[in-house]
C-alpha cells in the first residue's frame, strides 16, 4: 500500500471482510494494514495497533487450523515489531500458534 487512501480503502476492506465472517481475508488485510501504517507512522502509531489488534482478534477467529498456521506466524513477528504493545497480545498469538504447531501441521516461517 503505497498511500495513506489505500491505507484506508484496505481498513474499511478488512472491516467488511470481518462482518461477512471472512475471518482469513480480514487477518490478511489487517496485517498488511498494519505493516504500511507501521512504516508510514512508526511503533508509537494508535492507529498502528488498533491495526494489530484487528489482526489478532481476526486471527483468533480462523478456525481452520491450516488457514491459521499459514497466517500465524507473519502476525506473531508483526507483533514482535511493535515493542510498546500490550505484551498478551504477543503472548497469545505464539500460544495459539504454538499449539496450533503442535497439533501435527508443519510450521510456516514468516519471509
């Protein structure tokens, strides 16, 4: 996202996909959301982790396990890169994460 409108038109985008019950396509916005707001606004940003948290919350909701594990660790480092964060957040989605993991299905590394 290259300009603080498609910043905006992605926000509303996943708000709508979280309404439909499109919990996979949300998280994928809401992350890519935050990245852009986090380059464009830094760590300290509101907005930034209202993002993040649209995400997590998001994440929480996949209930296909294969659809959450693909996605999972991309948000736990987003997570990660946001230090002034609530520390739960970062603390329930490697939990969740992590137990997903454990469950049989392979571990995807964030690029």
């Amino acid at each position: 996202m290259s300009s603080p409108q498609a910043v905006q038109w992605a926000e509303i985008r996943a708000d709508l996909a979280r309404m439909a019950g499109d919990f996979q396509l949300a998280t994928g916005l809401w992350i890519g959301v935050c990245r852009a707001r986090l380059a464009f606004q830094g760590a300290a940003a509101p907005e930034v982790h209202a993002a993040a948290a649209g995400a997590l919350y998001c994440w929480t909701q996949l209930r296909d396990r294969a659809s959450a594990v693909e996605s999972g660790p991309g948000l736990v480092a987003l997570l990660r890169a946001l230090p002034v964060l609530d520390p739960r957040h970062l603390r329930l989605a490697q939990a969740r994460l992590d137990a997903l993991c454990a469950s049989g299905l392979p571990r995807v590394v964030p690029t």
